[in-house]
C-alpha cells in the first residue's frame, strides 16, 4: 500500500486546530492586504473630498471615513482569501493527482 493509498484520519482536536489555524491565516492576510489597500487608496483619495462628491447627506470626518475604508477593504480582502482558502482545501481529482513512476525491483 502507498503513501497515497492510505487514509489518514484526525481526531475531533487536531480538527479544531487545523480550522482555527486556516481561519487565522485568512484573517491575517485580510488584514495585512486591508493595510495596504487603504494606505494606497488614501493615499490618492481623500475621504472628505469623496463625500463630497457623493449624493448622501452624511458628516464623516476624515478619521471616521479611513475607518469605513477600511472595513470595507478589509471584509472584501477576506472574502476573496477565504474564497482562496476554500479552494485550498477542495480535494484534489484522480485526474490531478500525481503519480510516481513505478521503480522496477
């Protein structure tokens, strides 16, 4: 029997840890990719010149508007990571796996 052959199962434990450390690293890349997002569009735009340019009737100052940029950055950064992390964990096909070439004994 190979190595690929062979079932490998986790306990419930091992199972919390693997989903707990997959979800840490989703959000910490969220985050870090958020930063720069903001910093670059920021960096380009003011947020007060943006209201101004909108149709709301909102007051925001420039503090509350790097906020919301943010967040909303940082929840767009993690649904595509996320997204990315699903993919990850898809099971490979039988098409797609790679095989080793059989050693002759």
């Amino acid at each position: 029997m190979t190595n690929n052959d062979k079932d490998i199962s986790f306990n419930e434990r091992q199972l919390k840890r693997i989903f707990y450390r997959r979800l840490a690293v989703v959000l910490w890349t969220s985050f870090l990719v958020a930063a720069a997002q903001t910093m670059v569009f920021f960096a380009i735009f003011d947020p007060q010149l943006l209201l101004q340019l909108s149709t709301w009737s909102v007051e925001v100052s420039a503090t509350q508007g790097y906020t919301f940029g943010f967040v909303f950055f940082w929840v767009f950064s993690f649904v595509a990571t996320f997204l990315v992390g699903i993919v990850m964990v898809l099971p490979r096909t039988k098409l797609a796996q790679r095989t080793r070439p059989k050693e002759d004994d």
